[in-house]
C-alpha cells in the first residue's frame, strides 16, 4: 500500500488527474508540483493552484529547470504520479521513493515513445492510438506497462478531438484502477519488444506545409497541429498565414503543388501533390486570427 502519493504536473489532463487523486484517495494525496507556466496557451497554473488552496494540498510551483530534488526530500512520498511533466527526472530521485514514479504517455507503447506521440500518430495517418500507464526508468518511456486502452482517431477528428477521448479514458482508469494501483494490487508488465518507434521533439517552426505531398498527407499534417497547438502554416504573397482546418477536395485537380487551383465560396482549393487537392477552411495571418484573408489571384502559391 502507498500512502504517500506525490503528484507532479501541469495542464489540463493534469489537473483532472489531480482532481481524481484527491477524490478517490484524499487521504494519501501529500502534496504537489507543478510548472511555472503561465505564458503557455495550454496552461492550468491558476486553476491548480486554486485547487489546492481550496483542498489544502500543499503545492510548490517549479521554474526554470525543474529540479525535483528538494520536492522529493521535503514530501518524502513512496509513490510519484506524473502527468504533463517535461523536464527529464534524474535516475537517483527515481530511485528513491519506494514505488518509483509512474505516468501516463498518450500512445500504445512501445510505439511512439518520445515527444508528441499525437502529434506524430495523426501525421502518419493513424486510425488508433491510445495511452499507456507506465513505469519511469533510465529509458525514454521504456519502463513497465500497468495499464493501456485504445481511442479511434476517425477521419474528421481535430487533434482536440482525440485529445478529448485519450482525456476521457484516462478519468476511467483512474476511477476503476487507481485505489488497485495504490493499493498494491495491480501488476505491471515488461514492455514488448516489437513495434517500437520513436518521435523526435517538435516545435512551432515545424508547423510549414509541404504542398508537394498528397492532399490527405496534407490534410492530416493540418489536423494533426490544431488547437490546442501552434498550427500549420504556409505564406501567402510573403504573409506567415496559418491553417487550424481544411478537407479533401474530392476530385483530381491539375496544377503545381500550392496554387490556388480554385475558388468556391470564398474558400481556396490548393492543389497538392500527384494531383490531389485540398479545401481550406479556416486559416488566418499569423497575427490576427480575426483578420480576414482576402485571395487576390488565382495564379497565387502557397509556399
């Protein structure tokens, strides 16, 4: 049984998962850590630490590099819970609580260990993904499976969508598998070693479209950076323009790749390659969301 629950955290599934924490086991819940990061769009600062107000869980706010080390020797717990947590944990802290550190990573591991494993799901064109309960050790995301559950990425999913479902099948493990895990009861398993793969860390800067793809490579490289993240984006007449949502046109259409092959009802249908075509639905200049793009000609590229 632990008794000492530690969580570490930030953003919105970490803000659930330490709801459902002091919900499902007040008692054992000593503490938590989270990020300074208010700058971040996907910040749940204020909200955890209102939470923790409110309940009186002790909190301690962490910037720059992170370091756990003086949250680990001042909670002392036996058990660390870690959901949106971005900084690398040395392997002596580790060590040192007795039932080590367990997080959640949002792909069915072993595939897509790494950074932005939804990301990279939806880029490939992926029809599942999922997400994995699982041990921390020296590997990245390498440690022992408790537990792991699939969600659909259907073909009009946003990546806010699947985020959604992976959100909502996190809460049920909680809710049914939680006071089994704390109490000892739950038992992990080695990692597989087939279907391995890795994704590299990804940034803003790599949100540009290559138009030379196929239409559906395009189109899920759109919906694969949506809100909650910094977008797609190509340049128009030298503009930084950036895409939240766009569809398949449904017919061949001729043309180099990033011409504006056609117009209809005010929405560009961009030709992409092996004459494959998308229509842009919502896009914007990169600063002014509001600001309404005007097509000036249909001999235009994107690029």
């Amino acid at each position: 049984m632990y008794n000492r629950v530690l969580f570490i955290g930030s953003k919105a599934l970490g803000l659930s998962v330490l709801k459902l924490m002091h919900e499902l086991s007040e008692k054992t819940l000593i503490g938590c850590v989270t990020i300074d990061d208010p700058d971040d769009g996907r910040s749940e600062l204020k909200a955890i630490k209102e939470f923790c107000k409110k309940n009186t869980v002790p909190v301690k706010v962490l910037s720059g590099k992170c370091d756990l080390t003086e949250p680990i020797e001042e909670f002392s717990p036996d058990l660390c819970f870690v959901v949106g947590w971005y900084h690398i944990i040395p392997q002596n802290l580790l060590e040192k609580p007795a039932g080590g550190f367990i997080g959640i990573h949002d792909s069915l591991l072993p595939a897509h260990r790494g950074f932005a494993p939804v990301v990279w799901a939806m880029i490939a064109g992926e029809k599942e993904t999922g997400f994995s309960v699982f041990s921390f050790d020296k590997g990245m995301d390498t440690g022992k499976i408790w537990y792991q559950d699939k969600v659909e990425i259907s073909e009009y999913d946003q990546i806010s969508d699947v985020l959604a479902k992976l959100e909502a099948k996190t809460e049920e493990f909680f809710k049914e598998h939680y006071q089994e895990l704390i109490a000892g009861d739950l038992k992990p398993r080695e990692q597989s070693d087939e279907g391995v793969s890795y994704g590299a860390m990804r940034t803003p800067e790599d949100g540009l479209i290559d138009w030379r793809k196929d239409a559906e490579t395009v189109r899920n490289f759109i919906r694969a950076q949506s809100d909650p993240y910094p977008l797609a984006f190509t340049f128009y007449r030298g503009e930084k323009i950036k895409i939240r949502r766009a569809e398949l046109f449904p017919y061949p259409i001729q043309g180099s790749p990033g011409q504006i092959g056609m117009i209809e009802d005010g929405l560009p249908v961009v030709v992409c390659g092996k004459n494959t075509g998308i229509r842009i639905l919502d896009f914007f200049p990169d600063a002014d969301e509001d600001k309404t793009i005007e097509i000036k000609s249909l001999k235009d590229r994107l690029g």
